[in-house]
C-alpha cells in the first residue's frame, strides 16, 4: 500500500497538473495585457465588438499566446485539454467585458434583453417588499444565469509552424481525444442547420419564478417540479413550463468529412469522420467542397433509441473550431486563371485534335487506355442538359460503368478523376452506403 502511494506521489511530481486559479489567471492576464509590436491590443478590441454586438466569436491565436511569455506548457496544456480552457477563456472574458460604446436600437434588443429587465425588476420589487433576494431564483443566482446571457464563442487558432499541418483522418488516433487538431477532407454530406438548446428557461405556475437549466451534453432531463424557496416555504410542488423564447439556442449543424482520394492506400475503403458544426462555424460549406477543419477531436457515447442502457462502445467527432474552404466552385477557378493558364487554354482550343490531347493528360502514368480515357474525359465535361417545353429538365450528365480484370488501374484511373474534378467525390461499392451515396 505504501509502496503504490509513493508511485501515485512519484508520477504527481513528474508532471506538474495545472491549477485551475493558476490557469485563470494566466487567461486573465492574457486577454488584458497582450500587444502586437505596434502596441495594439486585438482582444481587448474583441472584447469591445463582442461587447457592441458586431461580433460572436473571440479567436484567440496559439502563436499570440506562445510569444506572450513564451510559456510553451500552457501552449501544450490547451493544444492537450482544449475544451476545458474553451471555458476557462470563457469565464474570464466575460468579466472582461467593457460597457457597449453604442446605443442599442429597438431592433437590436432580443429576449436575452427582456430577461435581464424583467430580473431586475423583479429584484428591486423584492427589496421592496422585504423579501429575501434568493427567493426570486432556486438556484441561487441573483441574475440572468451567464449561459443563457453571453452572446460569443471562443475558438483558438493552431500553431503556425510546420509541425501543424493538416493530418490525415487515418493519423488522427485515440490518443488525440481532447486535443485540438487539424484535419484536411473532403465534405460529402451537410446537415440541415436547426437549432441545439444549452440552456432551458422555466416560470413557475404558482410563485411566477423563473428558473435556469444548463444543457451540456446531447440529452438532458427537464425539470418537472419548482425548485425555489417560496414554493419549499408554502410547501406547495409548483408545476413549471419551459419557455421557449426564454431559452438558449444556438445553430447547429453536421458534416460528414471523408478523406481525399491521394490519402487512400490501394485497396483500401475512405474513412470519414463526423464534424459538429455550432454558432458561426455552420453554413461555411457544402458536399463536395474541400475543407481544412481545425478542431477539438471528442469522443460521445452511442445512445440507443428508446433504451435506458447505453453502449459499451463510443463514437468519436471532431468539434469543428475554424473551417477554411479551398477554391471549389467553377466561376472562382475560371476567374483565377493567370495568364500563363489562359495562354495554354487558347492553345489548347486551337489545337487540331484537342479530344485525343486531353484524353492522353489524364493519369499519363498508365499506359494505354485510350478509349477509356476519352469516355472519362467526356464524364468530366459532360453532356447537354435539355429544358422541354411542359418544364422537365433532362440532365446531361454521363454515367460511365468501368469492368475488367483486378489490376488493369481501375481505381488509379478514377482516383486521378476525383483529384482532377474539383467537385468529385472518390468512393467505391463498399464505401458508398458508409457515406450515403
């Protein structure tokens, strides 16, 4: 027993655990003091556009935080325990939120607002009255719960240096459960966005209270009975009702993210991963675009439905933080053509047979196959789409079926395909039900 305790001591002082206060306080001091080399503060100018409802998200930059003091273990510290120095961040910021410099408008005033007033009147009817404060609230907040009032998000940035670069889904293993990492694929399925509650609000029937629930997780369990103290007092169970309106949603949207086509070895299946898009991070793109998600990989457990036990086993998600989308739509590469590329187009059109010159640049590794490579060059254009006079449109798409012996660069051919159309998805027969093709 002794023994084990000085073992457990041992590996305590090998690696120092942060101090949640210390850790505060390098936030707290962070977010204050921190100046680019022309003396500007850029969170404290955060801060102020979050505080004047011009902006929802305070980034904060890895790189800023490295050359700040140069502690590089609490760098590491958020890179290995993101999501809790998400709320670290959080918590600190929002006691750092200056007064607004602008005057709010009727538009501009929202429920988060109407709560707030109806609070405070509530409060000052109670010192009025001789009540206690604590009546007006169960769980003991005087105010508006900061859940249901903070109006940002907080997002870091990765590490600029090379040893940051995007990882392949295949490198992402389960030692990176909590880590903030950096992924680059291609997205084949987007998710409707709908509104993802954090935070309920309740009134009460009987004393008129209001009532706050926190939602972290992906369920939760309404309150069902009146918690305050007035309602305790008369020994009466108050029956609640959620209100809506008075709660917190927050836009929420999936992605489902696979790997792109020159990251697939021979023979193997794409993986794909599901991306939680929350807040700003939705609607900034679409299937078939490719991505560079930045993010903290999370592990969730499986809930069945309609079963009170869970899974033993647990599905993994990456919480998307900062997603940046490569050229993918047709009119953005034609209008960023140089010269150099327009001069070879001109050349090409004017080229007697330029069928056969395209035909032979696809895949010139593989030899031969020169029928096959003109079919797949007129998939790659495609047809005439067709507008009939009753309204119906015929696509003109061209679907090519490829057969033959294993071997003959079946899946070289359509993997060069995939990386050549900018809005090509490789899968193959096995994969394509895995990613709802």
């Amino acid at each position: 027993m002794a023994e084990r305790d000085n073992r457990e001591r041992t590996n305590r002082d090998e690696y120092n655990y942060p101090q949640i206060l210390e850790e505060l306080e390098k936030c707290d001091n962070f977010l204050r003091n921190f100046k680019l080399d022309d003396d500007e503060m850029p969170y404290s100018v955060q801060l102020q556009e979050i505080s004047n409802r011009q902006r929802k998200v305070l980034s904060i930059e890895l790189d800023h935080i490295l050359d700040y003091k140069r502690d590089e273990e609490f760098v590491n510290n958020i890179k290995r325990n993101t999501l809790r120095y998400v709320t670290l961040f959080s918590q600190t910021a929002q006691t750092l939120l200056p007064q607004s410099t602008m005057r709010l408008s009727l538009h501009n005033h929202d429920i988060i607002d109407n709560l707030v007033a109806q609070r405070a009147t509530q409060l000052q009817v109670a010192q009025d009255n001789g009540l206690a404060l604590g009546q007006q609230n169960g769980d003991g907040e005087l105010d508006v719960p900061s859940f249901i009032t903070k109006r940002f998000d907080v997002i870091f940035t990765p590490l600029s240096n090379d040893s940051n670069k995007p990882k392949k889904l295949r490198e992402v293993r389960a030692s990176d459960i909590g880590h903030l990492v950096t992924i680059r694929g291609m997205v084949t399925r987007a998710n409707d966005v709908k509104p993802h509650i954090v935070g309920c609000t309740y009134i009460c029937d009987t004393c008129g209270g209001e009532l706050y629930q926190e939602v972290t997780g992906s369920q939760f369990m309404p309150i069902l009975t009146c918690t305050s103290l007035r309602c305790k007092d008369n020994k009466s169970t108050g029956r609640i009702n959620m209100m809506n309106r008075g709660s917190k949603f927050i836009k929420y949207q999936e992605l489902r993210v696979q790997e792109l086509p020159d990251q697939v070895p021979v023979g193997h299946i794409p993986r794909t991963i599901t991306v939680q898009c929350k807040g700003e991070t939705t609607r900034q793109c679409g299937p078939g675009d490719i991505v560079t998600i930045s993010g903290i990989f999370l592990a969730q457990k499986i809930q069945k439905a309609f079963q009170s036990r869970t899974s033993l086993t647990n599905t993994t998600y990456l919480n998307a933080c900062i997603i940046s989308k490569e050229k993918q739509n047709y009119n953005d590469i034609t209008n960023g053509l140089d010269s150099e590329a327009n001069k070879l187009v001109t050349e090409i059109a004017n080229d007697p047979d330029p069928y056969a010159r395209l035909a032979a640049s696809i895949a010139p590794e593989i030899f031969g196959h020169e029928d096959v490579k003109k079919a797949l060059l007129l998939q790659l254009v495609g047809g005439v789409s067709r507008s009939l006079s009753d309204g119906m449109k015929i696509r003109g798409d061209i679907n090519i079926c490829l057969m033959g012996d294993p071997g003959v660069a079946k899946s070289q051919l359509l993997k060069y395909i995939a990386t050549a159309a900018p809005r090509g998805v490789y899968t193959t027969g096995k994969g394509s039900s895995g990613v709802d093709l």
